[in-house]
C-alpha cells in the first residue's frame, strides 16, 4: 500500500508537469517559492527512505549531493533562489535518482492511465487557445505565471508522449481504436497550427517510433506504415490551398514546408540567426573570461554579461541563450558539461539492444531536440518528465519488473 500510494504522488507530480508544462511547475505559493510539484516530489522521497537504495544509485547521488552543495558554498553571494533555480538540472537528477527505485515499481496500467490524462488535458487546453475559446487566466497568489499559457516547444513533446501512449492498445478497453486514432490525429494538428518548429520536429520522433517499433511484416502495420507517409506527402502537396486557414505563426509555415508562406519563413529564420549570434557570444564571453572548465556557476548573469540579451527578446532579464548544451557549459564548465552527461548516459543505456527502439528512447530525444532550440531543461517542466523517463531504464518503458534493493 505504502508503494501504491508513493507511486501515485509521484504520478501526480510527473502528470502535472506534463498537463500544465511551465504554468504548472508555477502552481502554488509563488511569493514564497513553495510549489505543489515540488512538494509532492520531495514527500516522495521522504518515504522512499524507508526503502534501501540501490547499490549504485546511492553513490551517484552520495557524489552529485556533493557538487550541488560545493557550488552553493562557492557561490554563496548570490541569493539563494538563484542558485537553487541555476542548479535546478541537478537539484532534480540528485531527486529522481533518490526516486528511481520508485519510478520503476509503478504498474504499467497506471503510468499509462495518468500519462493518457495528463496528454489530453494538455491537448485540449492548447487547442481550445488555438480554436480561441480558451484565454489565459491569471491568479497571482497561486501561480507565478497566467495559466493556459502556451509554450510550443513543452507541447511538442508532450505531444510525442501523447501520441504513443495514446497509440499503445494496452489497457485500451474505454477507448475505441476509432477515437484513440482522432486524438492522435488532434495531437499532430495542433503542433502543426501551433509556433515552435522545434516542437513539431520533437513530435515527429513518435511517428517514427510507432513505424519502427511495428513487425512490418505483417499486412495490417505495412498499411499503417504507408498511409503515415501518404498523409504527410498529402499534407504537403496540399499545402498551398490550405496555406490561408493556417495562422501566419504556426510550426508549418515558419519552416516552409508549405509554399506562399515566405514572410513566415523569413521571420523565423531571422529568429534563429538572431539565436545563434546570441549563442556565440555567451560561448566568446565565457573563453574569454577563462571559465571553460568549471563554468560562471549559478547566479551569474552569463546572458547578460556577454551582452546576448541584444540578441535575444531585448530584455535584461533573460537569462538562458536558448540552448541547453551552450548554457550547461557556459555556467558549469566542460566539469559541469560532462558531469551531468556522463550520468544521463549512465541512467539512458539501455540493458538489451532491443530496448533501443522503446518509447523511452523516442521520448527523451523529444525533449533534447526541443531543449536544443529553447529554454527547457533549465526548466522544471522539461526537468522533471525527462527525468522521470531517464530512470525508467529497466526493460520497456511500460513494462514492470522487481529491481533487486544490493
């Protein structure tokens, strides 16, 4: 009872960050820095004490506890919600380290319950500001940013997430083949109307996965296969009739897969070259200041000393340069950089070559890709689902299996 119970915060934690991506990570007491999600993952981990770790995890999280406080010693003139907010991507490994026995004991039909809800309440709030029947709504005392509010690039993939659980016929018997097949449908046409390329690439892998993973062999996948990339040629040839019903901001006409949608194009690629000089010049700045090994550390302002801002939305409070490789590095170092991607690689390897084409794989490469274009996993709502998946290593992404405790 004690590890249902366990598994189902953690499920509300992981389903919240997904349904509400960056205005739910907010959702709490805002003014005092207390957030649900945060509260329900630190509960969590508070009675996974009372199980044994394994073995190995242990040691990885005994050593990242380490660097995480030697960073707030060293840096301590900084305000401590800086620090905490810059070590957010290894605050939260260190966290779900400390959960993983309990990510990998959750049965499959209730991951795929909570996941297949999250998803659709997602879905719908983001459509419904598309469709322009759903507005922001903002609540100051409990949350720090208006709720409804869009980020394309978390609903990229989250839609990733969405269209292979809801694809999966496990534990299907409320839902008709018929309606699980329109909500992926719903899923590809809101990226597609949605801004944020990155989003509609990250959302794509789930095709891909869902193309892979079937024994093509049989008559039933070979036709599946093919009406996919039939409707994807389709959607393309016709895309200049449609061209007019599609807004100006959408993924599909910023990246020109659609013709007569020039200005479209041009104004995204403007923003992306305006990215990339930003991006060079927190890399020049950081060189030049001799901080390639351990980094500027938590609390600088690393965007705004290398006068990126600029290049960026203009304003001096952003703090990220819109690339999770180039800001990992620039505030921790090549320590720092390889640090945090030799235990993501450690937690990503999979225990068979078979298990490389699992939901698991397809899913985390989502949120890298959308990472690589935007401010995610500096982010809670990228962190946490990232990490969450990161732990499920044992066997298939829905399957179950014992972990031994030595």
């Amino acid at each position: 009872m004690v590890n249902k119970n366990r598994s189902v915060l953690l499920l509300f934690a992981i389903s919240l960050s997904v349904a509400g991506g960056r205005w739910g990570s907010w959702i709490g007491v805002p003014s005092r820095n207390i957030f649900i999600i945060d509260l329900l993952l630190i509960l969590c981990v508070f009675s996974s004490f009372k199980n044994r770790f394994i073995s190995k995890d242990f040691l990885v999280a005994f050593f990242l506890g380490i660097y995480i406080v030697l960073q707030i010693i060293i840096y301590n003139e900084y305000p401590t919600s800086v620090l905490l907010r810059d070590l957010a991507p290894f605050i939260y490994l260190f966290i779900f380290i400390c959960l993983r026995s309990s990510a990998l004991i959750i049965p499959q039909e209730l991951l795929l319950s909570f996941l297949r809800t999250a998803t659709l309440f997602s879905l719908t709030w983001n459509l419904g500001r598309i469709l322009g029947v759903i507005n922001e709504v903002s609540i100051p005392p409990i949350t720090g940013v208006p709720i409804f509010s869009e980020r394309s690039d978390q609903f990229g993939f989250v839609a990733c997430i969405g269209i292979i659980v809801w694809s999966e016929k496990k534990f299907s018997h409320l839902f008709r083949p018929l309606t699980r097949n329109a909500i992926v449908l719903l899923f590809l046409l809101t990226v597609v109307l949605l801004p944020g390329r990155a989003g509609g690439i990250a959302s794509l892998l789930s095709l891909v996965y869902l193309l892979v993973s079937r024994d093509l062999n049989k008559q039933r996948n070979r036709i599946l296969a093919r009406r996919v990339i039939y409707g994807l040629i389709t959607f393309v040839l016709l895309g200049g009739l449609i061209s007019s019903f599609i807004p100006d901001s959408s993924s599909v006409k910023r990246s020109g897969i659609i013709p007569g949608a020039d200005s479209s194009r041009n104004y995204a690629q403007g923003t992306v070259n305006a990215r990339i000089e930003a991006q060079k010049l927190v890399l020049d700045w950081t060189f030049e200041n001799k901080l390639e090994v351990f980094g500027a550390g938590p609390g600088r302002e690393i965007v705004l000393e290398a006068g990126a801002y600029k290049w960026l939305s203009g304003s001096v409070d952003v703090r990220q340069p819109h690339n999770w490789w180039i800001s990992l590095f620039s505030r921790f170092g090549f320590f720092g950089f390889f640090y945090w991607t030799f235990i993501v690689i450690y937690y990503l390897k999979p225990e068979k070559r078979s298990d490389l084409i699992s939901p698991r794989i397809f899913i985390l490469g989502a949120i890298l890709i959308t990472s690589t274009f935007g401010v995610i996993l500096e982010s809670p709502f990228g962190l946490i689902p990232f990490y969450f998946f990161l732990m499920r290593n044992k066997e298939d992404f829905f399957g179950v299996r014992q972990i031994p405790t030595r």
